[in-house]
C-alpha cells in the first residue's frame, strides 16, 4: 500500500498514574510482551522506560513512569521527577486511575496537575473487572469533569479487556511520521538494564514489605560467553546488616530463589542461556549516592 493512501505514524505516549495504578502491566500488554517489570506492590517503577508497540502503521512509543505520589526523601523526589519529565512533550497523556480505589487527595491533585498540562490526555481506568461496576460510572463522570480529558477508556491490563480499543485510538492519535525504532524493538531499555530490572522484579515478589524500597539492583559486568550464552553479575544493595541477612535467607536459601527465578525469566526473555551470579552489599546511605542515581537511570535532585 502506498505511503499516501497509508502513511506511516509515530508517536510518544505517557502513562502516568498513582503507585500500583496498573502502568507497567498496561504497557506490557500494549507492546504483545513483558517490557516493564510487575508487582502487586506500589512503586515497583522507578525509572522512565520506553515500551514500544505496534498498531498497523503507527509505531506507539510508550513511556512507562514511576507512580506519582507525596515524596519526603531524595529517592522518592527523583522518581516523581521523572514520572513528570516522561510526560513532557508527549502527544497524549495516559492517565491511568485503579478503577477500584477509593477517592483521595491524593488523586484529586494528581488529576488537577495533569488537567494544567498541555498535553492531549486521555483517562483510563484500569482494573474494571474487580471493581463495582454501580461505581465506575459516578467515578468517570467525576474525574473526566475534572481533568478535562479527551477520551475515557475502562479496562483490565491484566487480562486485557478494553485494551485492544485503547490500542486503537492511541494509533490513530499519533501524528504522522516516520518510525523512530526497527519493527522488531520492542523498548528502549538496554539488556543490561532489563536484568537489573528483572532482578529487582524478584526482590519485590519474593520479600513482600520486608525489604524492596530499601534495596537497589546496580549491574557489574555483562558478557557474552563464547557459546552464546550470557554471564550476568549484579550488586544488591541495602543500607544495614539486618537487610542482608533478609535478602541472603536463612543458609542462603532466600538469595539462592532470587538468582534461579530471575534467571530463568532473564533466559526467557533474552532467549538464551543465563548465567546470574548476585552478591549484596552493605552500603548505608546508598540512596543519598548520586553515582548510584545514574546507574540506574534516575536524575539527581536536591
């Protein structure tokens, strides 16, 4: 078909929200695959990342942001920063709202700042499947007058419903142009990024709210073996002694589950075989560490 009868469009979309909205899992079941890490926990995203899907001739690039709350601490500050900087120029705005989430300050704030934006935005509201549906409507209606949006969307990201509509619309809201990526790159993130991340991933479904805000993941070598196959190694950090012992377990048993699962899902996703080696280290203040901030990808702040 010719480019004038079909032209080719791209754009940049960015999916913000509160903690555990359902973000990441929406970005993944935008782009056909796992991109974004996922945890029934609040603030499992901590960086900007780019998740790229596909939508007949339109090339959608997805900014998965950390979830926007009240920040106190410098961490905190750095990942609400850059929730707010992934949306800056973006074609559209998506705002996703935990359909089953009670109404708070919290959200009232956060849909007055999108509604100042200049952005186009649209509302989506996510996880429809478990909420009372006598709700859903008196929400909508309340935020969509508050926030100014375009279009409203009810989905479930996690079992997909509503989605493929949203796809649709988002397609044929990105401008005209050519692709930024090749068809087959589905994010921006480098492999060596993705491990960090897919390690991460299991600290939280594995120590629950024992550890994971006070723990970072940082990448110390990555090399690609003579038959192909991967040798990762990766620093866990936490701030005291009493931390270590959680993510070590008892005789190592905890650190040995981490490694085997986050190793099989890094060979699922790279496609090939996976060598992980962890080792977790006490560094009290890691979080206050500027050096740290850039290594896995937040922008310092004051």
């Amino acid at each position: 078909m010719s480019e004038d009868t079909n032209p080719t469009r791209c754009g940049l979309v960015a999916v913000i929200g509160a903690p555990n909205a359902g973000k990441s899992t929406l970005v993944n079941q935008l782009v056909g695959q796992k991109v974004a890490i996922t945890s029934p926990k609040a603030q499992t995203t901590r960086t900007r990342l780019l998740g790229i899907a596909l939508a007949g001739p339109a090339q959608i690039m997805l900014v998965d942001t950390p979830g926007i709350f009240d920040p106190d601490r410098r961490f905190d500050r750095a990942m609400v920063n850059a929730a707010w900087e992934g949306s800056d120029g973006a074609d559209v705005i998506a705002l996703v709202v935990d359909a089953k989430a009670k109404r708070s300050d919290r959200l009232e704030r956060l849909v007055e700042q999108v509604a100042m934006r200049p952005e186009r935005k649209i509302l989506v509201l996510n996880k429809v499947d478990i909420a009372a549906k006598d709700k859903l409507l008196v929400q909508a209606q309340h935020l969509h007058a508050s926030g100014g949006f375009d279009e409203v969307f009810f989905i479930s990201a996690l079992t997909g419903d509503g989605v493929e509509e949203l796809k649709a619309w988002l397609a044929a809201a990105m401008p005209e142009g050519q692709w930024h990526f090749p068809e087959d790159q589905v994010s921006d993130a480098s492999e060596r990024l993705l491990a960090t991340e897919i390690t991460r991933e299991q600290l939280f479904n594995q120590l629950h709210a024992e550890l994971p805000y006070a723990s970072a993941v940082v990448p110390e070598k990555y090399i690609t073996r003579k038959d192909g196959s991967i040798e990762i190694h990766q620093q866990i950090l936490v701030a005291r002694d009493t931390q270590r012992a959680i993510v070590l377990g008892k005789g190592g048993a905890r650190i040995k589950e981490i490694g085997e699962k986050a190793r099989a899902e890094l060979s699922r996703v790279l496609g090939v075989n996976v060598h992980l080696f962890l080792h977790v280290k006490v560094q009290e203040g890691w979080d206050e560490d500027r050096e740290i901030y850039e290594t896995i990808g937040l922008g310092w702040v004051k």
